[in-house]
C-alpha cells in the first residue's frame, strides 16, 4: 500500500463515520405511536377540580420549579410523601393518590418535573442529573416533615430508583416504586412498554456515541415520542430529549443502582400491567443481589395502579408500614 493510502484511508473512513452520525442525528429521531387508550382514557375519569394551587421552589439555576402541597387531613401527622409522576405526564396525574395518602395522613408534595407540567422547558433538560439536583433543591427548599417517603410511578419509579441509589439517598427514609421503569433491555418491560414508547434508534445511537466522547451540543434533539392523544399532547410531554430520556430512569447499570441502595424499598406492580411483566418485578432484584417486596395487585393495569380503590389502598399500606417501623425503630 503506498504512503498516501496509509494517509486517505484513515480519513475516509472517519469522514465516512462522521457523516452516518449526521444523517443519524438529522433523520434518525423517533416517531410518534399511535394513541394508546389503555393510557389516555383512565385520565378522563378523574376530578380535578379540588387541584391544590401550584407553588415555586427556586432551583439552583434560579429556575423557579413548580410542585403541589396536599396536608394531611387527619389530626396526627405521619410525616410526608413526595410523588414522582410518570412518562410525559405532569404531578396532576397524580391527583387521586395524593388525595388518598392525604387522607391517611401525610403531607404530600407532588412536583412537575423539570421538563413536565409547569417546570422549565416541556421535554428537555440542560444535563443529565438535573433532575438529582432538583430533588434535592426541592427538599432543601420546602422542608418536608419526616419520616421521609419517595414513591415514583412508571418512569418515576425508574428515577425513584435511580435516587435511592445515589449518593443523597438518606434525604428519604424508604422509597416505594410503582410499575417502576427499570431498563428497556429489563424482563420486566414489554415490547415498546407495551405500545406506549417509540425511540428513535440510530439518533439515540449517534448520540451514546458522542456522549462517550464527551460530546453534549447534540443533547436537546429528542430520542423517544409517547402513545398520545392529540388532546393530551397539547396539554402533556410528547417528547424527550436525550438529556431528559436518560436522566428520568435508572442508570444503564440498574443493577449497580439496586445494589447501592441502603433505605427499605418496595414494588407495587398491577397484574394486568399493559406496559410491564408484573410477575418479572421479584427477579430483577433479587438478580442484582436485593431482596425487595413485591405486591401484585389483582385485576389492576398501569394506569389503574394510581386510581383504582384497591390499589390505593395497598399503596397507602405499604407507606404506613414503612412509617410504622421508622417510628418505633
């Protein structure tokens, strides 16, 4: 081979790389599902006209985040519960819990997550781990009452999840996941979570690949689109960006995060989950070396988990169980 070959080839074959990773982040981005009804029906149901107001806590890039405060509605206080709302969504589709672990007498906060609801921009976030240090301003800002409880649906239970096995986990006495999200590549998840998830493969590849050579400018661009309605479009997220995809979850290791967590953890799964295996939740942790109660609840889908009386009940019971012990420990 002559000196120029030795000399051409390299640079063809990176100026041929390079231009795959531009047609991936230019053409390559997720399209949207089709509307899926086991997820945008359920919502139609619930009242919200007794929505607390929402309220501001300042983030520590002087962003103003927003959250709801339900008080307990009993005499005594059995201290606070902070809800992670799931995929897409806002803390309103949380109302109906909230109202339930109010009753039971917990303060409730239930924040819109930067890049949901009322907090900053619908569908990004500026780094990965912002939405760690937002936690944290929220806690350092509103004081929550202990004992201390995080409970994450769906994809808030994936980054309840990602938090309980951070570094700050002790901020919260227990943490309790429902239908968590735990890894597309996980025997918990369905198939595209069961038609709710469309991720835009090779951009979501370019990506992974730039950021392993510390290459971000790109991470705004959104790598995955959600089951829809156009009505719920308008009002919810229908798209993240990869920023936002890879922070609202646990990390790629899941299993790492499962191993480090130190506070008492609990699933609550529905049987008829349409987006996850309820029967896989018990193997995934005790794979990754941690024995976590499991709770099925009969007859009960995804969204059902967070509205139907019988599955509030149970969540409820499995707070009060893990408050009863922080009391008397």
């Amino acid at each position: 081979m002559s000196p120029e070959l030795h000399v051409v080839m390299p640079v063809a074959v990176f100026l041929v790389g390079l231009a795959i990773i531009a047609l991936a982040l230019v053409k390559g981005g997720p399209k949207p599902p089709p509307p899926l009804a086991s997820i945008n029906e359920p919502f139609k149901s619930v009242d919200t006209s007794d929505l607390p107001p929402l309220e501001r806590y300042t983030a520590r890039d002087n962003a103003p985040l927003a959250y709801r405060r339900y008080p307990n509605r009993l005499a005594r206080a059995c201290g606070s519960v902070v809800l992670i709302h799931g995929s897409s969504a806002s803390g309103v589709s949380l109302h109906t819990l909230a109202k339930a672990l109010g009753a039971a007498g917990y303060d409730v906060y239930v924040p819109d997550m930067r890049g949901h609801g009322e907090s900053g921009r619908k569908g990004t976030i500026a780094y990965i781990g912002q939405l760690e240090d937002d936690l944290s301003d929220f806690l350092d800002a509103v004081q929550p009452a202990g004992p201390r409880t995080l409970v994450g649906f769906s994809a808030g239970g994936g980054f309840a999840l990602r938090f309980a096995g951070d570094s700050r986990q002790l901020v919260f006495d227990r943490y309790v996941l429902l239908a968590p999200f735990i890894h597309h590549n996980a025997p918990t998840t369905r198939p595209g979570s069961g038609g709710w998830v469309s991720v835009g493969v090779p951009r979501t590849v370019a990506l992974t690949l730039l950021n392993k050579l510390r290459i971000t400018a790109f991470n705004d661009l959104p790598t995955v689109a959600y089951a829809l309605s156009p009505e719920a479009a308008a009002r919810l997220t229908p798209q993240y960006s990869y920023n936002l995809m890879k922070n609202f979850r646990p990390h790629d290791n899941y299993r790492a995060d499962i191993r480090a967590t130190r506070r008492p953890l609990e699933v609550l799964v529905g049987a008829d989950d349409e987006a996850f295996r309820a029967e896989a939740f018990a193997g995934v942790f005790v794979e990754a070396g941690r024995v976590v109660p499991v709770t099925i609840v009969p007859a009960v889908g995804h969204i059902g988990l967070t509205l139907e009386p019988a599955a509030l009940a149970e969540i409820v019971a499995a707070v009060s169980e893990h408050v009863d012990k922080a009391v008397h420990a």
